[in-house]
C-alpha cells in the first residue's frame, strides 16, 4: 500500500471520528451496524470506552487539532465514575483512554486518571492466586462468576507496569508480571495457540479450560490469539527485563501468522468448521496488526523484525482496501467504518459489524506507518 493511500485512509478515520463525537452525546460508541453505521452506545463506557478516548488521542497527537483534544478529555472525564469499577477490564479502558493522553499529549488529568486507575485495579490482586480475577462488573463475569480468568484480562498488565515507572511504586509491577504469567498458564496452550477462559483453584492451579465468546473449548478464538499477542508485547515494551513476556509473545504471534489465512484476515475462530464461509473478526486482525507491528520494533532479530512488519502491513492493507468505508465510489455510509469485525458469536450479538476497537487499533497502525507515532511509544 503505497503512503498516499495510507494518508487518505487515515484522513476516512479521521472524518468518521467527528461524524461520531457529534452524534455521541454523553455515551460511548461502542459497536456500529455495518449496513447503516448506526452505533450502539455504552453508557459508562463498558470495557471499550477507552478506545474512544484513544482515537481521540490520537487524532489529536497526529493533526494537532484541538477539537479531538477536547473530545478527548470530555470522555476521559466521564471515565471518572470507572475508576474503582469491579472488573479487570479497565486496563482496556484506562491504558487506551488515559494512558495514551499522557505520553501522547503530555495531559496531566489523563496521567492523573490512569494512575489513579491503576491503584485500583492494583488493589483488586489476588495474592494468594497470584491474579487479578474478572471482578464481577467484568462483562465476561456475567454468567461465569467474578473469581474467573480470561486472556482478555491481561490488560491490566500493561496499565500496571505503566504506573510503576511513572510512580516509582514497585509493587505495581510485580503484580503486573504476576498477572501476567499466571494467565499464560491458564491460558496458553502448548502449541502456542490461546484458550480464552480459565477457572483456577485458591492457589492459582488451572482447574479447566473454556470459552466465552469461541466456538468450543477446543478451538482457537481468533480474539484470544489477539490479545495474546497484544498484552504480552506491550508488556514486554514496558518490562523489558522480563525475557519471558517477550518468548510469551513470540510464542503466540508464531502460532497466529502459521495459521492466518492467505488474504490476512482471520475468521472469527481458527476452528470454525463454516471456514472459509464464517465470519471475519476484523478487529481480531487489527488487535494482531499492531501488535506485530511492536514486536517487529522489539524482536531485535532482523529476519523475525522484517517478518512481523510484513506480516502486519499485508493484514492492514487488506482491511483497508476491503473492509474501510468508503469500500466503493457511491458508498453513503460514514467514512472510516472498520466493517466486519465479529463481537459474540456465541450471542449472536454483532457479527458483521464495526467494533470501536477494531476501528481504534486499525488507526493505531496507520499512525505508526505514516510517522506521527512510534510503535513502542505506548
Ligand atoms: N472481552 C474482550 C473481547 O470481547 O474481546
């Protein structure tokens, strides 16, 4: 994909925020319908929010154009209400809604919400366990428990192992690290493939493996996989010490590019027996994307590095010639929809959709290859 397109791709992404923030009110886009981009919003934000707050970041880092800076920090404000929210997810929605506004944009209430956040979150550890459990406002909690564990949660890694440098306050990243390897044992299979859920006995043992939003437990959940990739290389990025979150990351990333489809956009589930007729998940590429673009930065092995980038750069060209409004000349629809990402199956809740995350981390990358940040900034 040549800059020019890359440019014009962003400029689409940057048009569709505004479309958004006007229409948003006080809520949080949350996923949109892909036929007529109509958005379902979340009120507080649920474990999304932060992307919101984190296209706004980066936006405004990329044009410094003030608008996407107040934006920013208007939704950032009504995170507020999140901080001490029961859920492990809130390194999803602080790292990518706080985090990014303070090493993108020096802002100090974004640098102040996300420390205050990571105390929280810090105060949720389970000692004994060796984890930071879902919580009970955990969306995955819901029919499960709060005393759970999903790969998904490895969030808060990264929002812990930020504040730990930015307070000097150790414990906060030795429990990040714990949390971190606890879940690789939940989690992780052998081969390198990723089980979303886990239930663990009081001392943190695996008691079973299984699936919340997967086709079984079995299979390989293609978010799963993502989130793998994504948490434990940010991680690493933040704790470069810890050689094992990097091998982790190479582990997962190796499993997931040997068995992505030839176009470079995953099914939803590597197992799904419908392939090559089910679903895309375009955020569960978009998540891999950047999370290959920060490992080819981080690998420091020039095969693997140029491997990891091109990787990355075939899936994001494909999203962006194929699944980006607008996808043809007449297309009426908001400009920058990433269309086709796939939330729960399982539910049958937004299948062929636009997820703000997909949008958020798509976004990222372009970022990254046009210049205006770094990968391994955040
Ligand atoms: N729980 C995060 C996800 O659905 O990907």
């Amino acid at each position: 994909m040549d800059k020019e397109r890359m440019k014009e791709a962003f400029q689409q992404m940057l048009e569709g925020i505004k479309w958004t923030a006007m229409s948003a009110g006080k809520q949080f886009p949350h996923y949109a319908d892909g036929k007529t981009g109509k958005w379902v919003f979340s009120p507080n934000g649920d474990w999304t929010g932060g992307y919101w707050c984190g296209m706004n970041w980066l936006a405004a880092a990329a044009t410094k154009d003030v608008l996407y800076h107040q934006w920013a920090q208007k939704w950032i404000g009504l995170l507020d209400e999140r901080v001490h929210s029961r859920t492990v997810f809130r390194g999803f929605l602080f790292y990518y809604g706080a985090v990014l506004g303070s090493i993108l944009l020096k802002d100090e209430k974004a640098r102040d919400l996300a420390i205050r956040a990571a105390r929280s979150v810090y105060s949720a550890y389970d000692e004994k366990a060796g984890l930071i459990p879902l919580g009970e406002e955990a969306e995955e909690a819901s029919n499960v428990g709060n005393a759970e564990a999903n790969i998904d949660g490895v969030c808060a890694t990264p929002l812990l192992l930020w504040a730990s440098r930015e307070t000097g306050e150790r414990s906060l990243a030795e429990v990040a690290i714990h949390h971190a390897l606890q879940h690789l044992k939940l989690c992780v299979r052998k081969d390198g493939s990723v089980c979303q859920s886990a239930t663990f006995d009081p001392s943190g043992n695996l008691v079973r493996r299984y699936t919340h939003k997967g086709y079984s437990e079995e299979s390989t959940w293609a978010r799963a996989q993502a989130w793998a990739m994504m948490h434990y290389t940010v991680a690493y990025q933040w704790a470069p010490q810890e050689k094992k979150l990097l091998e982790i990351s190479l582990h997962v990333s190796e499993w997931w590019i040997s068995h992505l489809p030839e176009d470079g956009v995953a099914f939803w589930d590597f197992d799904d027996p419908e392939i090559p007729h089910a679903n895309r998940d375009t955020s569960a590429t978009a998540i891999a994307a950047a999370a290959l673009l920060k490992l080819s930065h981080l690998v420091g092995d020039e095969e693997k590095s140029e491997r990891y980038k091109a990787v990355a750069l075939q899936s994001i060209e494909r999203l962006v010639s194929h699944y980006l409004t607008p996808t043809s000349k007449g297309d009426g629809r908001r400009p920058g929809m990433l269309l086709e990402g796939c939330f729960n199956k399982k539910l049958g809740v937004a299948l062929e959709s636009e997820l703000i995350w997909g949008d958020y981390y798509l976004l990222e990358c372009l970022s990254h290859l046009l210049g205006h940040t770094e990968p391994t900034m955040f």
